[in-house]
C-alpha cells in the first residue's frame, strides 16, 4: 500500500564567496516503502550534491488538488 513520506535531504551548495554551504528541503512523496522513496528522489533530483538526512511516515490521507 503506498502512503506519504516526507524526506528530507541537505544540499551542498557554494555562496558568492565560495564557501561550502548547506541547506534542507522537504519533499513529499507518495511510496511503497523508504527504499522507494529514495529511487524516486534520486529520478526525480538526478546526480547532484545532495544527502537524504531522514524519512518519516506523515498522516497525511490525501492530497487535493
């Protein structure tokens, strides 16, 4: 049964200055499972600079549009 997750990974990014900073950005995401979570990130983000930090099952039932 797929439900919502919410991820949340920290991206590495570079200021003005140069310096190697770090953000966090939630995602919602409708998976099977935490392993599904992370294959949808990963297609839908591609390659790039980020570490997903935690997945947790929110109670969100459904989402209108």
């Amino acid at each position: 049964m797929q439900q919502y997750y919410r991820a949340t990974i920290k991206i590495q990014f570079e200021d003005k200055k140069g310096n190697l900073k770090y953000k966090k950005e939630n995602y919602i995401v409708f998976a099977m499972s935490p392993t599904d979570v992370e294959a949808k990130l990963s297609k839908h983000l591609g390659d790039g600079n980020y570490e997903i930090v935690g997945i947790n099952l929110v109670g969100i039932v459904d989402v209108i549009k």
